[in-house]
C-alpha cells in the first residue's frame, strides 16, 4: 500500500471537507436560486392580475390610446416584463409596447396561461398569457394579453444570486482552507513531523506541544531516549571494560593491541604482553568465599594501576588472569622494572573483615615482534611463559623462548594422544614381580600403566601421569586402572598366581574425587580385598591430612592394604606413620641407587618399619650386591631389574612360573 506524508495526508483530508462543504453551499445555491425564480415568478403573477383587473376596466377595443400611456407606465415599472401585447380573435395586435408597435410580436401559441406560471421554467417560457372578455351588444370577443418576459433581465438576476452565493463559497471554502491548513500544520502537521525526526534522529527534543497526546508522546520517545543513551554507555562500558575491576576487558584490549601492533610495525618498536595469574586463588575463593575474592581481584587491579607506566595497558580477561600491554619497550630491563614495582605492591597484604590475606602472581612475558607478530601469538606464549613460572615455583616470572613452545606442543601433542587413549581403550597394565627375599619367590606386583599409542608405541608413566593429573583426565584413568586390576586378580583366581597381591598406584587427584570409594567398593566388591595393595606418595598426604586418614581408614576397613611409596624423599615424618594405618614401606630407587652413600638411611628406614610392624619393599634393585645387601639388614622383598621389569600379564605369568620353579 502506497504511503501519505503528513502533509499531503492533511491536504487530502482539507479538500475532501471543502468539498463536502462545497456541495452544501451548491445545495443551498439551488434552494436560494428556486426563491428567486418563485419570487420573480410572485412578482409576474401579482403584475399580470393587476394588468387584468386594470383592462377588465378600462379596455375599450376602439379607445386603446385612451390606456395605452398606462400600460406604457406598467412595463416601464416591471423590469421582468420586456412588452405588452394584446391582440384579438383574429390574431390582430391592438397594442404592444412602443417598440413593436404595428408588428406580430409573438405567437400566442408560444405563450403559457397565466395560470401555469408557478409550475414553469423562467428560463424555458419567454411568455405569459392572459385571456380578456369583452361584450359588446351582448356579443363576447375574446382578447389576448400576452406579457413577454424580460430573459436577459430575469436571468441576469438568476446569475448575479449564483454569483454572489458562488464568491461566498469560494470565499468561505479558501478561508476554511487557510485556517484548516495553517490549524493543521501548526498543531498537527509540524508537531509529527518533529516527532518523526526526533523518533529517527533522537537529537534536539522538540519543544512541549499543545495537545495532550503529542506532548505524551515526545515524553516518552525523551525518556526512550535518555534511557537508550544510559544503556548505550553501560553496554559501551561492559564492551570496553570488565566490570567488576574496571579495567580494559578482552574484546578491547584487543583492538588496543591490534593499533599497537600497528603503530609499532611502521615505527619499528617493541612491546611486552605481561600475562598475570594469581597463586592459588582458586584456594582464596573455596576457603572464604566467591565476595572475598572478587574483592581481591578489585584490590589487584588497583595494584596493577599504580604500578604500571602511565601508557601502559591494563585488562582483566576471565577468572584470576590479567594482561598488561607495555608499549615502546627499549630494553628488557624496563619489563623487569614494571614486574618488580608489580611485585611489591601484590606482596602487601590484603585486609578483609580484619583479616590479612597474602596474594601472589605468577607472570609470563611476551615480546613483539620476536615472540610472535599478532594479539593472539603474543598471548599464547605470554601464557606459556606464565605456566613456566608455575612449575618453577610460582610468584615469579618467565620470559617466553622456543624451548618452552617446544615443551608445550609436546604437551599439547600428549594431551590429544591421551585423550584418545580414553576413547579407543589404548592402555594396558604391565606387572613387575615383588620378590620375596628370604624365599626369593615373586609373591606380589606392582601394576604399572602403560599407554601403547599406534605411532608413538609404548609410553611410560612418567611421561603421561603428570599431564593427566593437570588435566584431570587421572580421575577416568585411575578408574580404569581400579577396574583392570580387579579383574586380573579375579583371572588369577584358581591359578598358581592366586596368592598373589596386586598393587596399584593413586595419585592425589584421584585420591581427593568424590567418587574414589565408590568407585573402588564398586569394583573390588567381586575379589578377596586383602589381594588388593594400595600405594601412596608422601606427597599425597600433605594438603588436608585430616581428611586424607578419614579415607584412607575407610579403605582399610574395606580389607585393602596399604603401601607408603617413595618413603625418605619428601617430608617423611614418624608422626604422620604412627597415625596412617600403613601395612608397607617401600624404599625409593634413589637410595638402592647411591647404596653406599645411603646404608645410614636404608638402615634406619627398615629399623622403622620393624618398630612399627611394617613390611619393607626395596625399589631398584639391579645387582646381587645390592640384594645381599638388603638380606643382611632383613629386607623383607624386593623389586627391580635384577628379577624383572614390569611385563604384560601373560607373560608375567610366564615368569611367576618359571621364577618360582628356579627358587
């Protein structure tokens, strides 16, 4: 449908109603028209009587003269009649007007009685007629009058009222026009133009408006707008800024990046991406909540403010992590400056309920151009060096190099090959025998993973555990070792090999999942649990002890044993023995390694485990000194090379047999 401004909108509506006025007054025109015929019509029947009245009197057919200067005076005072006739029964004129006189002015025929005047047309009869009696000797004749009708008089009356009744129309019809138009304009027309630019411009509100609904509805479209404009600089300041520490956020540090990048690329400078990572704050936000935390975080950015440069970037991208963009670098030791102020800064505690909280970063740098020519290169490997700092310890610092790219696509590479070695099954466990010293027959084993990649072959556990208990995929692998262990004791059952204790190892990750009992009630529900051996790090234990020796009495109480590996490299103490119901110790590799140098710890750790009724495994042992040894202090079994390395079941099995045949 085609669409009206409202302009012509307007002009369409005024025309239609002058129109509709118009028809009235041609109405009124054709009522006020019928007066004046009915009138003049009046006025020629009243002048016709009073002629007939007059000649009934005085008419004398021989003696006309004697009348004819009155019938003169007659027509002379009527500007409707234009002449007078009378003429006899044998169509003789005895009179007419001055102007005829002596000639046939009209057929009577043409002429209308009298008596029709009222119900004809002025503008169709040209006259009118009368007929006269007169005896004479008792003998009638009959005389005709005829009154012939002034047209032109008589229509220019007809004319000069549709004049008159047509200038007052037209007249009144342009003044109502005028008015409507300048009315419409001024309260209607300009009123929604305005609104219509202010609604599509939202600029320069109009001034308040005489009708009710429009002023209600500037009011309106004013506050939209103000409203709007609040909203736009909110979503412009959540686009911009986090909004919790008011710092740049990802989205715009990223375009500032990206015009540093720039401005550096044609001027040939340098500049530092610093990544920051809190220490341990996931431990801040479980221990007093998510409030406090946000606090810290607020309380670092302020931190962060006052210890960069005036240019330099600030932002907040997600969680604990923060980026400082340092433009214009000159030389690394004004990165190293900007990391020191940062640090003394972070190192003043942080009161919250008049409580004092210590916070640390762990910081990776990246340089443009050397480590990387775009935002997200940069970030990446500020990130990598972030981590680096991490593992050295954390509240420190790393500069980014292609040594640690290196180890992190190692990492990345793992990762993926772990992965899927979850989905397509591709682990399995090797057994390495626990001999028993004094019998020197293999009486337990120690299940070891190994992951068996189609590429890579068959990879060791150092290289994958660490990964996966980063990652957390330790918690799916370390069920599936609960669950493969337990079902290669129930195979050996009804075997030689069905005295055989199996151990396996569990990592801190797995020891602290919810699910670990249940997963391991579970499974070992089906198998004689004193088979079942698990060992555990010291490191293991260290973080909620308390909670560690709940669960570990649990597992006890499930009829499992208890292995405490590594024993004498960490933070050995005979307090945590005493309370933790251990049923082995087990002596690291490190010590049977360097035997000479550590006789006085290998003797005092099986001292230990004799005054605590403890078992003694030595790890390690490759050589028959190193046995003879572990036999003279009492070692009670060993495992090592020197019997055999872990091997897959069957021929693990293999072996048990035929070991145990030699002995």
């Amino acid at each position: 449908m085609k669409t009206l401004s409202i302009q012509k909108f307007s002009i369409l509506v005024i025309t239609i109603i002058v129109a509709f006025l118009a028809v009235i007054f041609y109405d009124f025109y054709l009522k006020e028209r019928q007066i004046t015929e009915k009138l003049i019509k009046t006025n020629l029947q009243s002048a016709a009587l009073n002629l007939n009245q007059f000649l009934r009197k005085n008419f004398q057919p021989g003696q006309i003269g004697n009348i004819a200067s009155q019938l003169d005076s007659r027509l002379v005072s009527n500007k409707t009649i234009s002449f007078i006739q009378i003429i006899d029964e044998h169509n003789k004129t005895l009179y007419a007007t001055p102007l005829y006189t002596g000639k046939n002015y009209i057929d009577k025929k043409s002429c209308l009685p009298i008596t029709k005047i009222m119900q004809s047309s002025l503008e169709k009869v040209s006259c009118y007629e009368i007929n006269l009696q007169y005896y004479n000797k008792l003998q009638a004749h009959t005389y005709h009058v005829l009154i012939g009708l002034n047209s032109q008089y008589i229509s220019q009356l007809l004319t000069q009222e549709a004049k008159h009744l047509m200038g007052i129309t037209l007249l009144f019809s342009l003044i109502l026009f005028v008015f409507l138009y300048i009315f419409l304009k001024k309260y209607i027309i300009l009123p929604l133009e305005n609104l219509r630019t202010y609604a599509y411009y939202s600029e320069y509100s109009p001034q308040n408006f005489l009708i009710k609904e429009f002023e209600s509805i500037r009011y309106s479209l004013e506050m939209t707008f103000r409203r709007l404009k609040t909203e736009q600089k909110n979503l412009y300041k959540l686009s911009t800024q986090d909004p919790l520490t008011g710092l740049y956020n990802r989205n715009d540090l990223t375009s500032q990046v990206e015009r540093i990048i720039t401005s550096s690329k044609r001027n040939n400078k340098k500049f530092a991406i610093l990544f920051l990572d809190l220490d341990n704050f996931k431990n801040i936000n479980d221990s007093i909540g998510h409030h406090f935390g946000d606090i810290i975080l607020k309380k670092v950015a302020t931190v962060l403010r006052l210890a960069i440069r005036e240019n330099d970037i600030p932002a907040r991208i997600g969680g604990d992590e923060f980026i400082i963009v340092l433009p214009d670098i000159e030389d690394e030791r004004n990165i190293v400056d900007v990391i020191k102020r940062i640090k003394e800064q972070i190192a003043t505690p942080i009161l919250i309920n008049n409580e004092s909280y210590s916070v640390t970063m762990s910081m990776g740098v990246s340089l443009y151009p050397k480590d990387g020519k775009d935002f997200n290169t940069l970030l990446k490997h500020a990130d990598i060096a972030m981590y680096k700092a991490k593992e050295l310890g954390k509240n420190n610092y790393q500069f980014f190099t292609d040594r640690l790219n290196k180890n992190v696509q190692r990492k990345i590479k793992m990762h993926s090959i772990l992965s899927e070695a979850l989905t397509y099954g591709r682990f399995e466990l090797f057994y390495q025998p626990k001999v028993d010293i004094t019998t020197n027959k293999i009486v337990a084993c120690e299940a070891l993973i190994r992951l068996i990649d189609p590429h890579e072959g068959i990879i060791s556990p150092d290289k994958f555990i660490p990964l996966a208990e980063e990652s957390g995929m330790i918690i799916p692998i370390g069920e599936w070792i609960v669950q493969a262990a337990c079902k290669q004791i129930a195979a050996w059952k009804n075997t030689p090999l069905e005295t055989m204790q199996l151990s396996i190892n569990v990592s801190g990750v797995q020891l602290a999942d919810k699910n670990f009992m249940k997963i391991l009630q579970e499974n070992s529900a089906c198998v004689e649990n004193s088979k079942l051996d698990i060992e555990l790090t010291e490191s293991v234990l260290i973080q909620n002890f308390d909670e560690k020796i709940a669960l570990l009495h649990e597992i006890k109480a499930l009829g499992i044993t208890l292995s405490l590996d590594d024993f004498g490299t960490g933070y050995s103490s005979l307090s945590y023995l005493r309370k933790i119901p251990f049923d082995t110790l087990k002596i690291d590799k490190s010590f049977i390694d360097s035997m000479q140098e550590n006789k006085i710890f290998i003797n005092m750790i099986i001292g230990i485990a004799k005054d605590l009724n403890l078992k003694v495994v030595a790890e390690g042992v490759e050589t028959q000194e190193q046995l003879d040894y572990l036999k003279n202090m009492q070692c009670e079994m060993f495992q090592g090379y020197l019997c055999s390395k872990p091997l897959p079941s069957k021929e693990f099995e293999t072996l048990f047999k035929d070991y145990n045949k030699r002995s």
